[in-house]
C-alpha cells in the first residue's frame, strides 16, 4: 500500500509529528455511551439520535465493557453475527444472500430487536491514554483496522474514561479543524 506524506511525518518519522497532537487534543469529549442492558434496538436508536456510528458500552456502575458499532448493528441484523472473520464480511455476506434471493426472512430468521447489546458488542477495548502521541494512536488504528480507540486517563479500560479519538477526529486535525461535537463518534 502507497503511503502519503503524512504518514511518513506521523508514523515513520515521528520526530516530524506535531508535539501537540496527542489523543488528548484531538479527542471528543464528552462521550455518549450505550447501557450494556439496552436492546439492540435501544441501542441504534442512540447512535442514531446521535448522529453517531459507535459507542462505547457501559456497565450499570459506569464501566467500560465493550464497544458498539453500526458495522455489529449491521452483522446482527442480517443474521451473519459471530460469524465474521474480518471487516468487510458483512457485505460480503450480504451481496451472497442477495444473490441467492435471500432478500426476505422468514419469520423465524427475524433479527432479536429486544437482545441485549452485550450480545452484540465488541468486548474487547482497545485504549490509550490522553497523552500519548497522535501517530500511536493512527498507528494502532491501521493495524487493528478500527475506527475508534477508548482515551482513558492512564491508558487502561479501568481507568477513567476521557473521550474517543476517531478517523474522523483524525482527519479533522489533519485538515485543522477540531469538531468539537459532543459525542460524535
């Protein structure tokens, strides 16, 4: 894969990287989260509302235990959950049922709006803390192929929760601009 120049300032040669980008500075905050308890229809209604394409999920006291995405949303809803190798299967997935003419459930295929988003989330959290470097964060970002990473302050899922670094906060920076949108994610 052709890399620009940015990636070549930010990643290769860190030394090029702004010193003021940290995950920090480019974070959104405040984060809008998900109750692990919700329904998977609760919990598209809120990244909806929100305008937002994933949260993380939380527990009654507060904690960390998951993410949530639109793409698990998607997975679930189509009946191909758990059985994703990688990003992009879902559509993968998808274009063979078209295909087939699998366009239409039967009843008993129907996706469970009322299953609790904890069967559907992501458990594992992927975290940094609030002052590491920006090229980390991109970094960790391209070879986990994701699209949000959980800032915490000290950089455990235990730790306190801070903000979400997202492409699209990354590509604002790049483009200098900060957002600034509570909760867009």
């Amino acid at each position: 894969m052709a890399r620009g120049p940015w990636h070549r300032a930010c990643v290769e040669d860190r030394e090029r990287c702004p010193v003021e980008w940290r995950a920090r500075t480019v974070m959104t905050s405040p984060v809008i989260s998900v109750p692990r308890e919700a329904s998977v229809e609760e919990a598209a209604r809120i990244l909806t509302e929100a305008g937002i394409s994933g949260a993380p999920v939380v527990d009654a006291r507060g904690a960390l235990v998951g993410v949530v995405s639109r793409f698990d949303l998607d997975a679930w809803l189509a009946g191909v959950h758990g059985r994703l190798a990688r990003h992009g299967a879902y559509y993968a997935a998808s274009a063979l049922r078209w295909a087939r003419g699998d366009r239409d459930r039967d009843d008993e295929d129907e996706p469970d709006l009322e299953a609790a988003v904890d069967d559907v989330m992501t458990p594992e959290l992927i975290c940094v803390d609030g002052e590491a470097p920006l090229s980390d964060v991109v970094e960790l970002m391209s070879t986990r192929r994701i699209h949000r990473v959980l800032v915490t302050d000290g950089g455990k899922a235990t730790d306190p929760l801070l903000g979400v670094v997202t492409t699209l906060d990354v590509i604002d920076a790049l483009a200098g601009r900060k957002r600034g949108d509570a909760g867009a994610i």
